[in-house]
C-alpha cells in the first residue's frame, strides 16, 4: 500500500493510521462522547502509556452556573408595572385569583402566573345607529353614544366573552324598544331628553342580568334624522315648529310685561289710596281738633261764630274760580271774567317790561316815550236771574250773593 493511499477502503486518510473512525450515527452515545471530548483530554505521554488529565472546568460547575443564569433571567422577568389608572388580574396556571393587583411595581412568578391588566378609572364608549321604526310606522335614523366604566376587572374578563360587542347588542335592543313605543315628533323635537332616560333605564336593567363588572355612565343621543327621502318635508315642519314656539315665547314676554306694568300700577293706587287714608284721617283729627276750639266759642257767640266760617268758607270757595256771578237785589246778574282780566294785567307787565329793556337798551328814548300800552276793557254780561230768596242773605247788611261757578 503507498503511503499516501487511504486506508480501510478509503475510510481513513491518515497514512500512519493514527485517525480513529468517525462516527457519523446520532445516538445518544456518540452525543455523550462528544461531551466527553469536549471537556476531557486523553493525552499519550513519551513512555507509550496513558494517563487520565481532567479538564480545566467541570460539567457540573457549567450546568449549574446555567442553571443560575436562568433562574435570574426567570426571577427578573417577573418584575411588571401597574399604572395609576390600571388594575390587574391574576391567573395562575389559568385559573382566575381572586387578588387584585394594586398600581405599581409588582412581580410574579413567569410562566406559572399571567397577569391581565384593565383601565378601571377611564370611560369607554361605543356608538349604536341604525334606522329604526317608531310608534307611528315611521321610519328614523337614530344613532347613540354609550359610555360606561369598568368597576369589576374580573367579572369584565370573565364573566362575558366579549363585554363590547354584549353591550352593543343590549343598547340596539334597549334603544329600538323604546324608539317603538315613541312617536316621531317627540324623537325629533322636545322628547329626546325622556327618551335617553328610558333608553339608560332599559339599557342598565338588561346589562345587569349579565354582570358583565360594568356600569354605565351617561348615554347620548347623536342625531336623530328621518330618511332623505322625507327630510326637506321635515325641516319645512321644523320651522314652521320654531316659529310657533317664537310666537309664544313672545307672547309669554308680553305677558309678563303687561303684567308688571299691571302691577305697578296696582301698586301706585294702593299707595296712594294709603296715603289718601292717611291724609283724610289726619285732616279728619285736624277738623275735630278745630271744631273742639270753635265749640267754646260759638256757644259764647253762635251768630258771629255762623258769619265767620261762612266768609271763611267763601274765600276759599272763590280763591279757586275764574268767574264771580254777583247778583242783586233788582234782578240783573253781573259775570266778571276774572280769568281774562287777569290774562290782560299779565300782558300789560309783561309788555311794560319789554319797553323797559328796550329803552334800556336803546340810546334814544324819545320815540319810545310815545307809545301808549293797550287798555283792556273786561266786559261785563247783564242776564236776568231769579231773585234771591231770604236764605241766601246771610250776612247782615250786605245784598249781595257770591255764587261759585265753573269756566
């Protein structure tokens, strides 16, 4: 055989025959040689012979540094952080804990427990819309935001498997019940407001026999609309609705201002009726203070006391009169009028004292010097009248009768 040939029919390319034979089989003993090979040596020494040298490491020593490596990645791995907002759920090996895990930084052992964290302090909201019947066969567009908060984080994982598409379903049912039983006008107009309360009311008493760990917040209506179809219909209505409750508001304000006019005006006479009693009360107690003074008196002298209050009561009367009536004894009545007498003493002064100011003002009086002022002559009308009895002579030795009269 040549020395460079292969020997063991090609199987070994060493020619001095020193390679063994490769293994080339996976089993589990050519694995463990392998291992062998890599941490232990068996070295020939000069005198032909074999001695056992062990490996600078151990197998051992390895496995378990390993072994630690992993149990701190393990260990580490199970520190998670909760927010403010946020709660946890535990589940170990599947099975739901009833703990629930505070915010901050927590930890739990990895692959034995999962922890499932849900947002219980923010507000979730779906919306349902769809065209809907209403209590009068007509057919409206409704659409309505729900916004609920999630107060059980296990009931909300656990008790429903999907606790929002549940929700929808129980808002579509709650909102079409009592859309039905709702006619159009009040969808559209003044009875939204009744219609969200009943539809929340509805919506809570459904969701409560699931237990789904939630409650509702607060539940709008979006838009409620009739079809295309019918729309400009609706808007003519709708205007027609506006101005009619325009007109009433105007009218309601009217009313309140006719209304406090009223009263202020009632207020007016009632205050003055008052100061009117107060008035005639105190002129009353003036009369009677008088009369108690005057008492003494007329009876002393009854017929002076008599003349005295009449020539009093005269003046006043007739301080009060434009027009004096005097009438004799031979029949004739004589009218003064007082008021056009009057009116002529005024102009008279006002005229005297134009030229006053203008011979004042003027350098030249001469001229002015020659103007005579008018001279008004008060008429005075003779009519007969019936003569006048006995009683109305009552002051002694006079004949003459003053008679009040109008203008």
């Amino acid at each position: 055989m040549a020395w460079n040939q292969p020997g063991n029919n090609g199987q070994d390319n060493d020619p001095w025959g020193n390679n063994k034979r490769k293994k080339t089989s996976n089993s589990p003993d050519n694995i463990l040689e392998k291992l062998n090979n890599l941490f232990k040596k068996q070295p020939s020494n000069n005198n032909g012979g074999s001695n056992s040298v062990k490996a600078p490491f151990n197998l051992s020593a390895l496995l378990g540094g390993i072994l630690l490596l992993i149990i701190g990645i393990w260990f580490i791995s199970g520190f998670y952080t909760v927010n403010q907002s946020q709660r946890g759920v535990i589940t170990r090996f599947g099975q739901v804990q009833s703990e629930i895990v505070q915010p901050g930084l927590n930890w739990k052992p990895s692959l034995v427990d999962s922890v499932h964290l849900v947002d219980t302090q923010g507000t979730q909201s779906l919306n349902v819309h769809g065209f809907m019947i209403t209590a009068g066969e007509n057919l409206i567009f409704v659409e309505m935001n729900v916004q609920y908060r999630i107060t059980n984080p296990i009931k909300y994982l656990f008790n429903v498997k999907s606790v929002e598409d549940s929700l929808r379903q129980a808002a579509d049912s709650a909102l079409r019940t009592e859309v039905s039983s709702s006619n159009m006008d009040a969808i559209l107009t003044d009875g939204r407001a009744e219609l969200e309360t009943r539809t929340k009311q509805q919506l809570v008493d459904t969701i409560s026999n699931y237990d789904m760990g939630i409650t509702i917040v607060d539940l709008n209506f979006q838009s409620a609309r009739p079809p295309e179809e019918v729309q400009e219909s609706y808007n003519d209505a709708n205007r027609a609705r506006e101005d009619r409750d325009r007109e009433i508001n105007k009218a309601e304000a009217d009313k309140v201002q006719i209304i406090q006019e009223a009263e202020g005006r009632a207020a007016k006479i009632l205050a003055d009726a008052d100061s009117y009693r107060v008035r005639v009360e105190l002129e009353a107690q003036g009369d009677v203070a008088r009369f108690e003074k005057l008492l003494p008196e007329y009876r002393n002298a009854p017929e002076i006391t008599k003349a005295r209050l009449y020539i009093e009561t005269m003046e006043r009367i007739l301080a009060n009169t434009n027009k004096v009536m005097v009438n004799d004894k031979s029949g004739n009545l004589l009218v003064l009028p007082l008021e056009q007498m009057l009116n002529s003493k005024n102009t008279n002064s006002n005229n005297d004292m134009k030229i006053e100011q203008s011979n004042l003002n003027t350098p030249n009086n001469s001229s002015i010097n020659n103007v005579t002022p008018p001279v008004v002559t008060p008429t005075v009308t003779q009519t007969n009248a019936i003569p006048p009895s006995d009683n109305t002579n009552m002051l002694r030795g006079s004949n003459i009768n003053a008679i009040r009269t109008g203008r």
